[in-house]
C-alpha cells in the first residue's frame, strides 16, 4: 500500500489552519473529515471552538495521539509546524495544495517525516 493510502487509513488528524470562515478549505476539510468518521482536531490559535469543535491553539495542545497533520497554512507557517510534529512524534504530514514550496518538502526530508501532497478535501469526496 502507498503512503497516500495508509495515511488516508489512519483516523486520528489534526488540521493545522482549521478555520471558521465556511468558504475556505480550513473549514470545509475538517467537517468533510467528520462526516467520514475521522477524529480530528482543529488547530488555530486564534478560535476557540467551530460548529462546536473544539480548536487547539498549537499542536502540543493536543493530548491525544495524532497519526496526520493536515497542513492547511501557508508554506512560511507549515515549518513551524513540522517542527512541532516532529518534536510530538507525528511522522505523517498531509501537504495540502498550496501549503508547500520546494523548501518545505526539503525541510520535512530533512527532519525524516513522511508525507504526500494532495487534498485530503477531494479524496474524501470521491469516496
């Protein structure tokens, strides 16, 4: 099985990015994740709650075990949040488009982490 296909398997994700605006993919990802079964857990740090969700601030917030981070940031942002997945243990990151440049992809080799790019958002759909 391809990595894209394992990661899609595993059912606990944060969302980096989650967002209450319903027209973006911050939002429009975590929920079409919720209606699959998913467990996902909403990170900003600047909400509190989205449709009665709960939104951490950062990713460390996060007691429970996360097997994906969904990447929904801008490329500058998602370093940041490598490193913090990376100092959690979370081995798979989830690039959606547009949430990455060269230098990002570099930088996650770098620190060893799996990942793909794609969107989990269209994925789902299809489904």
């Amino acid at each position: 099985m391809d990595k894209l296909n394992k990661m899609v398997e595993q059912k606990n994700w944060a969302v980096v990015g989650a967002r209450s605006d319903e027209s973006t993919f911050g939002y429009k990802i975590p929920m079409r994740m919720l209606e699959h079964g998913y467990n996902v857990y909403m990170v900003n740090p600047k909400l509190d709650e989205i449709e009665g969700n709960r939104v951490y601030k950062k990713l460390s917030d996060i007691e429970e075990k996360i097997d994906v981070v969904d990447v929904v940031v801008n490329p500058k942002v998602a370093i940041s949040v490598l490193d913090e997945a990376k100092a959690m243990g979370i081995e798979n990151i989830f690039f959606q488009p547009g949430t990455y440049t060269d230098e990002t992809l570099e930088y996650a080799d770098k620190l060893g982490l799996n990942y793909v790019t794609n969107c989990i958002y269209k994925i789902l759909g299809a489904k």
